[in-house]
C-alpha cells in the first residue's frame, strides 16, 4: 500500500511518498481502509521532532482518519467488516490503511460523511473538554477564542454558541475573521501577527475589555500562546477561567503569578488526549453529544482545503506556514 513517510526530521520537503507493506489484524485490533485523515498541529511538530511524544523513525504521520473496517482481529467485539468508523492513533493516518486497536475507533453516525468525521474528533473533542469539563462554561457567559479560525479554535466558536456563551473571535486576518462569523461568532477583531511588543498587548487587553463592557472575558480559550497570553489573561473577567490549549505561536508563556491574584482567575490546563486514556467512558458520552449536535445542525467542521495522499507535503506546509482556516484533509 502507498503511505506518507517520516524518514527524517524535517520540514514537509522532508516527507515521501512509499510503498510499504499493509498491516493485517492482530488480536484486539482492526484494519481500516482510510478514505480520510486529518491534519492537526501536532502533526507538523511531529515531523519536526519538536512534539512531546515522538515515534521511531521512519513513521507514518497522521492522529486521526476516518474509512471502512476491512479485517478485524481475535477478540475484537464492538466492530465488524464493513463498519465505518472513525479512529484516534497518534500516527498512520496518511495512509491506505492502517491497523487500529478496537478502543481508538468510534462508529460513524449515517449522517456524517468521512472528511467530517476525519475532522471532527480531536478539534471539537478538545473542544468541549475545555468549555464542559475544564471551564465550565455556563449560558450568557463571554467566550474569547484565540487563533479562532483554526481547526481547534473553529469547534470553540461552535460550541460556545451552542453552550449559550456570547463568542469574541480573534485571529490574524480579516478573511480569517470573516470565517469565524460564519461559523457564529458574535464578534471578531484582528490582532497582529508575529511577536506582540508591549504596546501591542496593551492594546489587546484593551480591545477585549472594550468589546466585554470593561468586564474582561469570563473563559479564554487560548491556542496560541507567547505573546498573545500574557495580555489575555489580564483582560480576564473576575472568576474567569483562561485555558491553556496549545501554542501554536512557538514559546511557552511565563505569566505572573500576581494577575491571578487580582482577579480572582484561573489558569486551567487542557490536556485532551490525556483525558481521553484516564476516562473514556467520559469521552464517550462527549462524543455522543457532539453528534447529537451535528444532527441538529449546531456544528460543522469546516474543511477548508483537501489534498491527494501525494500532495500530503503540500497539506503540512499549508498548516505550518498559518495559511489553513478550518481543517486541511487528506483523501486517500
Ligand atoms: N490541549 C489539547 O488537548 C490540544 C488538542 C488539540 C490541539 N492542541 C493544540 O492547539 C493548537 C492549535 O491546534 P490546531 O489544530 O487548531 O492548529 P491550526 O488549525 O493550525 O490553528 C492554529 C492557529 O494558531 C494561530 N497561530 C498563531 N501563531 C501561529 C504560528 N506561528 N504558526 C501557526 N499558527 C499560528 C493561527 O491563527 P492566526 O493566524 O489567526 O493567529 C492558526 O489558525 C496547537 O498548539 C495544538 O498542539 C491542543
């Protein structure tokens, strides 16, 4: 079978195309025909050798996919042949099949096609772990989303509207921008790209506490990191809960401790996928609730570009280089 490889770190330049030799089930496992996988960040640091956990070379790139079960393995009992099925593997996905143990996968409701499915688990999945479980976010509340056109930041909007919060989308274009009032944000501004200095981050906190009363932002969902934290956290309303997701813009923030203080604020650390091992179970009734809210029509994972397996390096250069709005999918 043809599956993109990892044979050295790298950039995208650095990924190949090979011929490598299917899997066949093994007990407790199943294999799928992948028709769709989907990028996510961690991806492209993966490739890079830059992710807190990192396969053996060479390695198969990709968390997430979505396709049909063509083999199951001894002792597999929820699943069959001909099961659609979308599936969690840390690598793989870019692939023509991939050999998945029985607890990664997640049957596929009739109503949702494969490119959605490929993109709707670990962005709408962290998600709603961060806004029910970490922030608890309740109705009338105000949301402020970070870097809100990407994959994760566009499942926060979602789901704060469908919460009942008043959602502030921030992001770095205004094509970006206008994605994200499609998707329902109630507001959205531009913050610049690149290093904030400190007059930039006054003027962040300001804009959120203008578009906020002069309240500040009961939750802040924060993707981004660096420079963009420090300023959010200080436009956070009392009792507000900002929520450590990602940081996309390269450095890993150091905060005063003292801004919590004053606000009476948390910090709050979402680690999804950690979760996910510790309470499945959990997980599983957030994933019911997520389809159920596909079926209503209240989320709908936006996939902005789809590549060719062959053209999976041009796919990780275009997350990398912050030109994906949505989620870029990988068709086999
Ligand atoms: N905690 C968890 O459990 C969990 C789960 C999934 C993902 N994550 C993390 O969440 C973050 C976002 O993931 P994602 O899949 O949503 O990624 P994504 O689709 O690429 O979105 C990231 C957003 O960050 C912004 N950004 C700011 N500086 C950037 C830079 N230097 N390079 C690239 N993007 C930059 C971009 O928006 P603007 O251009 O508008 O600023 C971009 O839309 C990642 O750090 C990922 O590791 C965490």
């Amino acid at each position: 079978m043809k599956a993109l490889q990892c044979v050295e770190m790298g950039g995208p330049d650095k990924l190949e195309i090979n011929e490598v030799e299917s899997p066949s089930a093994i007990p407790g496992h199943v294999v799928i025909d992948v028709k769709s996988g989907s990028i996510n960040f961690p991806d492209v640091l993966m490739i890079q050798g830059l992710y807190q956990y990192q396969p053996p070379l060479p390695f198969t790139p990709g968390g997430e996919s979505a396709g049909i079960i063509s083999e199951i393995g001894e002792d597999v009992t929820k699943f069959k042949v001909g099961d659609k099925v979308f599936a969690m593997t840390g690598t793989g996905a870019f692939a023509e099949k991939i050999l998945a143990h029985e607890g990664s996968c997640t049957l596929i409701p009739d109503s949702m096609d494969y490119d959605s499915a490929a993109a709707l688990s670990m962005t709408y999945g962290t998600s709603l772990y961060a806004l029910k479980q970490r922030a608890n976010i309740q109705p009338g509340e105000t949301l402020l989303v970070l870097g809100a056109s990407g994959g994760v930041g566009i499942a926060a909007i979602e789901l704060g509207k469908a919460m009942g919060a008043k959602v502030i989308a921030a992001a770095s274009t205004q094509d970006k921008i206008d994605m994200c009032m499609a998707h329902g944000a109630d507001e959205g501004f531009i913050y610049p790209s690149g290093n904030l200095d400190r007059d930039q981050q006054k003027q962040l906190s300001n804009k959120i506490k203008e578009l906020t009363g002069g309240m500040g932002a009961n939750v802040v969902y924060d993707p981004v990191g660096d420079s963009y934290a420090e300023p959010c956290l200080r436009a956070t309303a009392w009792e507000g809960r900002y929520l450590v997701i990602g940081f996309a813009a390269g450095e890993i923030p150091k905060i005063p401790l003292n801004i919590t203080l004053l606000k009476g604020c948390q910090i709050v650390g979402v680690f999804w996928g950690a979760w996910v091992g510790l309470f499945p179970d959990e997980n599983k009734k957030n994933f019911d609730e997520l389809f159920k809210l596909h079926a209503e029509g209240k989320i709908n994972p936006e996939v902005s570009q789809r590549y060719a397996l062959e053209d999976s390096a041009e796919a990780f250069s275009h997350l990398a280089n912050r030109k994906a709005k949505g989620k870029v999918i990988i068709n086999m």
